[in-house]
C-alpha cells in the first residue's frame, strides 16, 4: 500500500467516526426538549424547596458582585491608562486586582451559604478596605476609581451587617 493509499484510507476512517453535525444538532434539540418538559427538575420532587437555598444574606451577595463589576471596569481602566503611558494609576490597579479574586470567592461562598463566609469576610473586608483608600486617591480624576471606591465601601458596610 502506498503512502496516499494510507493517507487515504485514514481520512476515511476519520471521517466516518464523526458525529454529523445534523445528529448534533437533533441530539441537543431533544435534550432541551427534556430539560422544558421538566423531566428531572429538583423542584419536581416531592419535598424539595427552592427557599432553603436561597443565600442567607442577599444584600451583602449583592454588595459584593457590584463590587466586583465596578472593580473590573476600574482594573480595564487602569490598563487603558498604562496602555498610554500613565503609570500614576499602578497602586490602585494592584489594590484592585488583589481585591479582585477576593470578592469573586466571597460572593460563591455567599451564594452557596457556605461556612467560609465567616472567615471569608473578614479577609474581604480588609481587601476592600485597602482597595477603597487607593481608590480614593483617583476619584477626583478618574469616575471609575469612584465608583470602585463607593462599591467598596457599600460591601464593607454590608459585611459589617453580618456580624451585627
């Protein structure tokens, strides 16, 4: 057999293991029909109440996730302003983006009413608290150091709600 012969044949094989895309799409159209007909919903099983999952503190998960989209919109700021030279705005871009990964965690521990939230606050106050001074520094200059800074402030009043 010669080396096209191989080739060939190979392609072949390759080609007839493949999931058409016509089997795909009529493969994930019935899933989704039985995901709307509600076949295996939690909520159709007897007993089973959507209430007892529901976070336990709803205005602190909501402090901290505007938190987190005020941050992210103050770090791409700060990028934009390197990206032109302007290195003034590298305290509040590390402050950010250490407070950052800090309140994405605190806001699935909140949502999941997990017992790291205790713990997790208190580490989430103290980023945000450094976060909210650097913040402070540029609010005058730049909206989005505000912003950050306010966000920050409204989760550190939230926070101090739970152990009230």
């Amino acid at each position: 057999m010669t080396h096209y012969e191989d080739v060939e044949r190979e392609a072949s094989f390759v080609q007839n293991d493949r999931i058409s895309r016509r089997s795909l799409l009529i493969g994930a159209g019935a899933a989704g029909l039985a995901l709307a007909s509600g076949a295996g919903f939690a909520g159709d099983m007897p007993g089973h109440r959507h209430e007892d999952h529901a976070p336990k503190s709803p205005d602190v998960l909501q402090a901290v996730n505007a938190c987190v989209v005020a941050a992210q919109q103050c770090s791409a700021h700060c990028l934009v302003a390197f990206q032109e030279g302007d290195t003034t705005l590298a305290d509040c871009a590390k402050k950010v983006n250490e407070m950052l990964p800090i309140c994405k965690a605190f806001s699935y521990q909140l949502a999941a009413n997990s017992p790291y939230v205790k713990p997790m606050s208190a580490v989430c106050m103290q980023a945000c608290e450094d976060c909210e001074k650097e913040c402070r520094v540029h609010e005058d200059k730049h909206v989005e150091c505000k912003d950050c800074a306010e966000a920050c402030a409204q989760v550190i009043s939230a926070i101090k709600t739970l152990s009230a």
